[in-house]
C-alpha cells in the first residue's frame, strides 16, 4: 500500500453556501451577470486530491459509481463514492491527466473522502496525494465568458463539457476547464495560490463582474444543482438524487454497486429531488405535507432555499418528495409550495421580476 496522506491541510471546514446577507441590488447585479453577462467567483472551498501509481484508473473504477477505467485524457466526469449499502459517502470530479487522476470536490468532505480512499487500498500501487494547497481555483461563468477569458489574455480553445486542457497565462502555468453548461459558458481555473489574485484582477479589469455565495447560491437552486452535505447526504441513495450523470451500469463491479442495480431493475425509488416555488419562508429541514387517503402525511422536506428579491418575495428551493404526492397539493406549515420544472427557466434567463 503507496500512501502519502501526512501533507494534508488542516480541517477547514467549509459549510455549504447558504442564504449569505446580501444587498438586493447586489445580488440580483450578481446573478445576472451569471446569467446574462459574466461573473466571476473563488472556488478556493474546493479540495484536491491526486491519484498515481499503476494501479490508479483500476482501483478507482472499483471504488466509485461512474467508469473511470475509459475516461480519455483530458476528459472528467462526476461520480459518488457509496458504502456497501448503496448510501452516498461523497460526490466528485474525477479528471484523467494521464500521469495522474486529479479529483476534485468540496473541502468540507476532504477529512472523510481521504480515510475511505486509505481504507480501500490494499495491496494496491496506488498514491494519494493531498494538492489543495497546489492549487486554487477560479470560476468564470456566463455567455461573456469566453469573451472575457480572452480579454485577460488567456487562449481558449473549444472544449467539451469537463474537458481540460493545460495552458500558460504571463509564462504562469495552469490548468482551464470547460465546467458543465447548466445555462451558457462556465469554466473553472485552476492556478497556482501565488498567481490567483493577479488572475482574478485581470479577469475584473477585462469586464468580468466579482459573484459572491448569495448569487451562486440562487443560481444552482434555481439551476436544480445539489450540493453533498446539503441535498445529497449519507441517508440519499444515488437514484433518489437524479444524477444519473454519475452512474454507469455497464461498467462492472464497484462498491454499493448491487443496490445500485436492484433500483435500477425496479424501476423507481420511493421518493426524488424536486424543486419547489413558494411563497412563505421556512427553515432548511421543514416538513412537506399532503392530504393522501384522507389523511395529512409528511411527504417530503426542504434541504436548500433561497430568496428571489423583489415586489413580492419568491422562494425557490431543492428538497425530496415522495412520488405518490408529486401531483397532489402540497404545503409547509399551511402555506402552499408548489412543484417546478428544472430548471426555473425564467430565472435562469435572468428574468427575476416578480409575476403574479
């Protein structure tokens, strides 16, 4: 067994974003350069780890839910990592550099994911290697993107969804990845610590505009993105959360991967990540009811939200809901909550004026 886990960094806890006091002006000038213009942001709650030795692309693809054994150079996907009972322990990028994998994942699970990983290495040439302090990362998002990456004087080549390629910026190397196109142009960058403000400085002077976690936050509810210790947690099993981006059936054995394929095969779980429009505030965790059988029933609960200012306040959230209720009437304490489409469309267009 190959490990090299004593450089890792302290326990940084990050918590995941939440409703971050904001200025109404502020935040909707953020999200709408997300939307409609570009924004730019840190993702320095962001861990890496690395993985060498020969054994890497094998050991891993046993370990985890998406088939990193055929990911090509260059090419990254999403995946969780499951206990033998088929439960969530973790979501991450995994990105294939050819002399390495480098995953990459909130930091906020940097203290669990690295333990499991040891635990699973057996006589395996495999080494772990905790990058966080290598590198940072900055976000880049919007339909300007492209525009402002090039102004800043990077070259920005075409690339696929988690498709990276390695380039220089002012002879600094670094790291740039088309991220997944929830709506438009996004790209992260991973740089080294030493050069990312003059980075992000250049990226502002070309026309980008500073978001803060109050917009990101809005942006994936209302975009229906998840987020592990909010809205996928140890209880979730991988279907209930819809990602179905991070399964692949065809790719042979891995861990938890037998209630994986007994869902599969039944067809459904009992109960799904939903987004939801409301009107009235709650705490993250409250209880959705329904009149089934004549009967009040908890159905589901509320695991994010987040406040759309303006004339009238508008509430979007993620939570789980049950499939019996999903065309039933639904309310949290007596107020109606009502199911959406993913996504929220008119709010990703940037249309956030609020409408009867």
């Amino acid at each position: 067994m190959l490990t090299d886990l004593q450089n890792r960094t302290p326990e940084r806890m990050t918590n995941p974003p939440v409703n971050t006091p904001v200025n109404e002006g502020d935040l909707l000038a953020e999200f709408h350069a997300l939307t409609q213009g570009c924004g730019v942001y840190s993702l320095a709650d962001r861990a890496k780890i690395v993985l060498t030795g020969e054994d890497r692309s094998r050991w891993l693809n046993g370990m985890v839910t998406n088939n990193v054994r055929d990911l090509a150079l260059g090419q990254g996907l999403y995946a969780f990592l499951l206990n033998p009972q088929g439960k969530i322990q973790g979501d991450f990028y995994a990105f294939n550099r050819g002399a390495d994998i480098v995953l990459d994942f909130e930091e906020a699970q940097l203290a669990k994911l690295l333990p499991i990983f040891d635990h699973y290495i057996i006589m395996d040439d495999v080494l772990i290697t905790n990058a966080s302090e290598k590198f940072t990362a900055i976000g880049i998002q919007g339909p300007r993107s492209h525009e402002v990456l090039q102004s800043a004087g990077l070259e920005v080549p075409e690339l696929r969804p988690l498709q990276m390629v390695g380039t220089k910026w002012q002879d600094c190397h670094l790291m740039l990845v088309r991220s997944e196109s929830w709506k438009g142009d996004a790209f992260e960058i991973w740089i080294g610590p030493e050069h990312s403000d003059a980075l992000m400085h250049a990226l502002l002077q070309a026309g980008a505009s500073n978001v803060g976690k109050g917009a990101l936050n809005l942006y994936r509810i209302a975009a229906g993105i998840p987020l592990y210790g909010a809205d996928i947690r140890e209880r979730d099993l991988p279907q209930e959360t819809g990602q179905e981006r991070a399964l692949h059936y065809a790719k042979g054995c891995y861990v938890g991967q037998e209630i994986v394929e007994r869902i599969r095969s039944r067809g459904q779980v009992h109960r799904v990540l939903s987004r939801f429009q409301m009107t009235a505030p709650c705490p993250i965790g409250s209880k959705i009811t329904a009149e089934i059988a004549g009967a009040t029933k908890e159905v589901g609960e509320i695991t994010s939200l987040a406040t759309i200012p303006g004339t009238v306040v508008r509430i979007v959230a993620l939570g789980y809901l049950r499939r019996e209720a999903l065309n039933q009437p639904l309310t949290i304490n007596g107020s109606p909550v009502r199911v959406q489409p993913l996504p929220f469309e008119a709010i990703l267009q940037g249309n956030l004026k609020s409408t009867s």
